[in-house]
C-alpha cells in the first residue's frame, strides 16, 4: 500500500515546480503505470516513494506509516528500484550487483546465493554472465540486470523508470509478461514509469497520466483507450492508430 | 676515487634505512592525516576549497625551510613541555623531519582523494543510496573502491617527492641520503653528491614502479597485480630497514655544522672516544644557528664551535677584547645561561676574514682593510650564505665604512669558485681554510679590530658537564691543534686530488697531534 498526499517537488532554483500537488492512493498488489511526456516529471514523482527525493510538501505513507519515520536506507532496503540509468556498480561483477540489498540487509551466505540464482533465471540471460563487470553488457542486458537487483531482496514494493526502454520489442515484450507474471505470483505492488503507452496499457492495471507535474488522468487501460479522458486522449491515439494500421496490413 | 666509493658504500645501510624509515613515517603520518580530512571534505563541499588551499600553501613553502621551521618550533614547545610537565620533546632530528616531511606528502594525497571521490558518477551515488547503503557503506562499498586508483596514484606522487625531500633532512640533524650530498657539497666531494643523489632516485625509483604497480592493479581489480606491487613495496622497505633494526644508537650525540673541519673535527672526537672505549654518532651539517641550540637544549653532547660566532651572535657583543678575557667572559656566560661546558680552547683560531687573489691586491695595492675600502666601490664581494646577516659584517661595514659595487652569497665552494674565475673580488674567508693555501690568497689585515677572536673551542651539554669519562675522552682536545695543521687536514678534504675522506683526514690529523696512537 503506497499513499501520496498532496505530495509536491520544487528543485532549487527551477521557475515551476517538478510535481504538483500529486495525491494517488495504490492499493497492495496493484501494478501501476506512470506515463506522461518527457519533463512531466515522472521520474521525480517515483523517486520521493524511496525518499531518493524528500518531497518539499506533501505526505508519503508506505504500508501506513509515514515514509519520513523510517530511517531512509531501510525504507529503499524494502523497495525495489530500477534506476531510468540502469546504475549499476562498475566495480561490482553482475552477481554482486544482484546480491548487494541482500548482503546489506545480512542475509546468510547460502540464502544469497540461492536467491541471486533465482532471480537471474527470471531475466533469461547466459548463467556466465553472473561473473561479467557490467561494463562487458550490452545496454539492454544491463537493464535486465537491474530489474534483478530490484528484485533479489524479495521487496514488496518495486518502483521502475523506464526498466524495459533499451530492449527489442520482442524481448521487451517477453521480459514484462516475465515481470508481470511473477507480480502476480509474488503479490508485488508495482509502479513503472514508461514512455509506451502501449506497454503501459498491455501491462498495468491503471494508468496515471502527468502533465507539467501534476496527475490528469488516472483510471484503467481500457477506459484510457476508450476516450473516457480528454486530456490523455493524444498519448493512446498514437498506440491505436498504430495498432488498428498493423491490423489493417495484415488482413 | 675508488676510496671514495669504497666510503659512500659504508655508510650505505646506516644512511639508506634511515632514509627510508624517515620516509615511510612521513608517508604513515602523511596519508593518516590526510586520507580522512580529504573523504570528510569531499562529502563537504564548503570545506573543499579551505583544504586545498591549505596543502597547496604547505606545498608553496621551500621543503628546505619548512624543515627548518620545525626546529624553532620543536624547540619551544620543548621549553613549553619542559616546565610543564618536566619532560621535553626531541626538537632536532627525526621529530621536525617527519612532521614537515608529512606535511608536504599531504597535497597529492589530498588532491587526488578530493577529486576521485568527488568526481564519481552522482548515478552512482544515487544507486548505492536506493539500494539501501548507509552513508558509511556507501563510502566502502562504492565510493572508495571506485577511487582506489587516483588515491594510490596521489599515494606515489607524495611517495616519490617524500623520498626527494627527505635528502634535505640532514641540516636538521637526522640522518638521511642528503648527508652525501651535503656533506659532498662542502667537502667538494662530487662522488659523494652523485652518490647521494643516485641512491635517493634509485629508492623514489623502486618506490614508484611498486606502486604504480599496486594502482594500476587497483584499476583493473586486478588482485595479483597489487599483491604483487604492495608486497613487492613491503619487502624493500623491509629489506631497506634491516639495518636500522640492529643498529646500535651510540651513547654520545656530535654535532658538526657543515664545512670540512668541523666534519674532521666531529670524527676526530668520534675517534677519540672510540678510543676510551665510548661509541658515538654524528648529527652533521647542522645549521651554525641550530648547533648551538641543540646542544643547549641537550640534543647533542659535544661540538666544535667559536668563540667569536658565539660572543657576537649569541652575547650579541660589539666590543673586541683580547683572546683570553674573551673566552673567560664566554666560559661564565655560557655556563650562567644555558650550563654548556667551555671545556677549553683547540689552539687554532678561524678567523673572519676578508681574501684577495694575491695578484690581484697588489695590481690595486690592497693589504689592509683600510686599503681596501678605498677601492670596494668598483669591486663585487663574495659572501657565504650567512655573512650578510651576521653582525661581524655590520660592525666591518660601519669600521672601515666598505661599499662595495655588488655583493653576491654563495655556499662556501662556489665561493671560492668565484673568487678563482674573477665573478668575486674579494670573498670572506675563514683563517684555516686550507684554500687560501691552495689557490694563493691573501688575507687583508684588521687594523680597526672590527673581527673578534674566533678560537676553536670544545663545548659540553649540560646534562654531560659531570660526565668524566667524556671530559677525560675530549681534554687533550685542548692546545692540541695548532693553525698549519687544521689548515692542512681541512686542504686535504677540500682539494681535487688525492682527496681524503673527513675521517681519513681525522686519522692523519690525530695522529699528528698526539691526539690517537
Ligand atoms: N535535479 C534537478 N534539478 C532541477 N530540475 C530538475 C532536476 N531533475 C529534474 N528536473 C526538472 O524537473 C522536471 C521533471 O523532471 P523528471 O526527470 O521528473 O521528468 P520525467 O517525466 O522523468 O522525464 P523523462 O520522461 O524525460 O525521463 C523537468 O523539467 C526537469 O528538467
Ligand atoms: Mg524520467
């Protein structure tokens, strides 16, 4: 369970502020996705939920406490986060990327292992990866890796910006079926910052939509594509458009 | 020549662990120093820019006087010390050597740790921040790993200028590869600064590879290469160390200042308590300042000094009197205020004084001082480093009113260089400088007495002015050297040919006078 109450974000020295008044409540075991135009500020949205961002107004509540109560290394120990810049460690072989939030939190030797294993079949690459520097992947493979990482210390929360952008369509496509599979199974509550609608509305089950900051639309895909909001009617024109000419072409 | 050699590979061990020792302390101090102010200052940047700016002000300081600042301070905060608590800090020596040498070893560390870690991605940062790192994990974990490389890299920049710097510990009374090279400067002994100068570019040279080894390991995470590069390091300062593990540190601390006879003095008297059976150890080249000092503050026990550089540098005397109630009047003077121990005259005295070609002073017609006021105005005096800050020349210049058209300084060889090839006209020479022999000088009389009485005289610390076996050792010192024999073994040091080490020369002198069997 994420709240956001009147949750604001003003950087230093910026004319408008970033995000707007945003107040969202998301309910255990939704998956929610976060589109807008680029600069609408939907990086900044996601990153006050693991405080990488304090917000300069408004409340956020995890699992109904106040985020601010928490001291701030373990809340994000809690929430699994998929960097829009992959962020992995370059001095860390993948295997230890995987591993950190768990070594940090102290889990056992053996269980870390095991875990780091389960994790890394999730995201279909060759088992001699693990012993790679990250540096010795392709922008797409790191990616995958970094869905990983958000993944190894079994968080019930996983926040992510852009985790499929640098991936082929088909990959893209199996790996968020992959994700959301395993949303469903582990009962994860999901918020994914994307640019594709489409993606967007194949995989969530609601849609938030910001502009310049501020949320101005919020409801299901299918009333998204339906037209039931004006203000969101230009960003699922494009993917329908498209889709019904895809169609027409293959008739 | 091969003597030569022969003698620099002999104090080798002794003078290389010292060396090293000197600079792996420097380096410890240096870097425990720096290595947290620099991580504290790189998460703050208000404090950045006060930091840097300190170390590179340190920096701008000549490593030479940042040394000899050190021991003026070290000495006050030993009298401080003393009353205070009754014990006092070491002022000369290893003490002041290591505390400027970290100094200066902290900018590269500094610098290079600052702008590693601040010049990490801020992507990276802000993961190990959402991947749940405390501040101080976020440090071990990422931000030190990821600047490793540049930090060991400012690591072998402040190694090899420690290791350079270190050679210029010796006027500070520790021991050090600069004793070559000092000592070899004023012996005119150019084996012994090439020596010194090779063997300190060798250890800077080894220190260096080692450690680029370890860096470049560091940045390839490659652990073989910097076990190899750390250990490699370890084994030479281990193997560089060894003999200073065993040295035996001698009972009796003498001091020399930094010209030939004071070094063939220093020996003589290390010879002559070898001889009753008491081991010693040298501190030479001291500044003549810092001599004096040290032994008053007991951190020499015996030297050689004059009684005129005293009575007018330290008594501050302006008046000449004769040479016995000059050294009466010094004898109850120093043993009022600081309790040294006037054991007695050595029998030659080194004056002050002022030297011509002597081709050249009778061409202007030049044979007292009077005569040569007359015609300074077109003639450049050559001084040592000190003179033209001593008051001898002061009291010379207003005496016989001298202007002269220029007036250059210069170490005590190159003086002597200059007056030969015609840079200097005149130059100050001291009485029992063999040189004035040698290159056929002559030295301008002192009708006014403007130049006080320089006799040798032996000097006792206080904490040894009742030890009889020293004074017993050094007694016979008194009377026993007369002018043409000083002159002699101090011409035998300096001279091109036939070169004789300062202790070679102490032997034959010893000998000569009575003083060793
Ligand atoms: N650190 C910052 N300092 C100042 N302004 C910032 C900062 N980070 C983002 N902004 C501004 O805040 C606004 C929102 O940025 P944000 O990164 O949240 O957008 P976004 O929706 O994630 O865009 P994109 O789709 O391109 O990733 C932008 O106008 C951006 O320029
Ligand atoms: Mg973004």
């Amino acid at each position: 369970m994420i709240e956001l109450l009147g949750v604001s974000v003003a950087y230093d020295g910026a004319p408008r502020p970033a995000v707007r008044d945003v107040s969202l409540a998301i309910p255990a075991g939704e998956f929610v996705a976060l589109v807008g135009p680029s600069g609408s500020g939907k990086t900044s949205l996601l990153k006050t939920i693991n405080r990488l961002i304090a917000p300069t107004s408004g409340v956020i509540r995890i699992e109904d406490r106040d985020a601010a109560e928490f001291p701030t290394h373990e809340l994000r120990r809690r929430i699994g986060y998929v960097f829009q810049g992959v962020g992995l460690f370059p001095h860390m072989s993948v295997r230890e990327n995987i591993a950190i939030t768990p070594s940090l939190l102290g889990w056992p030797r053996e269980q870390i292992v095991a875990r780091v294993d389960a994790v890394f079949d999730l995201i279909a690459l060759p088992r001699d990866y693990l012993d790679r520097a990250p540096a010795a992947l392709s922008g797409g493979e790191r990616q995958r890796v970094a869905v990983a990482r958000a993944l190894a210390a079994e968080p019930r929360i996983v926040i992510m910006d852009e985790p499929f952008g640098a991936l082929d369509p088909v990959t893209r496509d199996a790996l968020g079926q992959a994700y959301r599979a395993l949303h469903e199974r582990m009962g994860l509550t999901t918020v994914m910052v994307t640019h594709d609608t489409q993606e967007a509305a194949l995989l969530a089950d609601r849609i938030v939509v910001l502009r310049d900051g501020a949320v101005v639309a919020d409801d299901t895909p299918r009333a998204m594509l339906s037209g039931a909001h004006p203000e969101a009617t230009g960003l699922f024109d494009t993917p329908r458009r498209q889709a019904a000419a895809i169609a027409d072409l293959a008739r | 020549m091969n003597a030569q050699l022969a003698a620099a590979f002999a104090t080798l061990p002794n003078y290389l662990s010292q060396h090293v020792l000197l600079s792996l302390s420097s380096m410890a101090l240096g870097a425990g120093v720096s290595l947290p102010l620099a991580i504290w200052a790189a998460r703050r940047p208000r404090l950045r820019w006060p930091l840097l700016a300190a170390t590179s002000l340190v920096q701008t300081i000549p490593a030479l006087a940042l040394l000899a600042l050190f021991y003026p301070l070290l000495l006050a905060l030993s009298g401080a010390t003393q009353n205070l608590l009754g014990a006092s800090v070491p002022s000369l020596g290893f003490l002041p050597a290591l505390l400027a040498l970290a100094l200066y070893a902290m900018l590269p560390i500094v610098r290079a740790t600052i702008s590693s870690i601040a010049g990490i991605e801020p992507a990276i940062t802000e993961a190990a921040d959402a991947v749940g790192m405390t501040s101080s994990q976020r440090l071990w974990r990422v931000e030190l790993p990821l600047a490793a490389p540049s930090i060991v890299g400012g690591f072998r920049t402040a190694m090899v200028w420690t290791i350079g710097a270190a050679t210029l510990a010796t006027p500070v009374g520790q021991v050090s590869l600069g004793n070559y090279i000092f000592s070899g400067l004023q012996t005119e002994n150019w084996v012994f600064v090439l020596f010194g100068c090779a063997a300190s570019v060798a250890v800077a040279l080894v220190a260096d590879q080692l450690l680029a080894l370890v860096e470049t390991g560091a940045a390839r995470r490659d652990w073989k290469r910097i076990f190899v590069g750390a250990g490699g390091f370890v084994l030479a300062a281990l193997a560089a160390l060894a003999p200073a593990a065993h040295a035996t540190r001698g009972a009796y601390v003498i001091g020399a200042k930094n010209f030939s006879e004071q070094y063939i003095l220093a020996d003589l008297m290390a010879l002559r308590l070898q001889a009753a059976g008491l081991s010693s150890e040298k501190r030479e080249g001291l500044g003549s300042a810092v001599v004096f000092r040290a032994l008053a503050a007991n951190d020499i026990d015996v030297y050689v000094d004059y009684s005129g550089t005293l009575w007018t540098s330290l008594m501050h005397r302006t008046d000449n009197p004769p040479r016995e109630k000059m050294l009466a009047e010094l004898r109850d003077w120093l043993k009022r205020t600081s309790g040294v121990v006037m054991l007695g005259a050595v029998g030659f005295e080194n004056n002050y004084a002022l030297a011509m070609k002597r081709e050249r002073a009778r061409q202007l017609g030049v044979t007292t001082l009077v005569d040569l006021a007359r015609v300074a105005p077109q003639l450049t005096f050559g001084t040592d480093l000190e003179f033209q800050s001593r008051p001898e020349w002061k009291s010379l210049r207003e005496a016989y009113e001298l202007r002269f058209r220029a007036i250059k300084s210069y170490n005590p060889t190159f003086m002597y260089r200059a007056l030969d090839d015609g840079q200097a006209d005149v130059i100050t020479a001291f009485s029992s400088d063999g040189r004035i022999l040698a290159q056929n000088l002559v030295t301008l009389d002192d009708p006014k007495n403007a130049f006080p009485h320089y006799d040798a005289i032996v000097l006792i610390a206080q904490k040894r002015a009742d030890d009889a076996k020293l004074r017993a050792a050094l007694q016979p010192f008194v009377g026993a050297i007369d002018l043409a024999r000083m002159r002699r073994a101090n011409l035998e040091v300096d001279r091109d040919q036939e070169k004789l080490t300062p202790r070679a020369a102490a032997e034959k002198l010893g000998r000569e006078a009575g003083l060793l069997k």
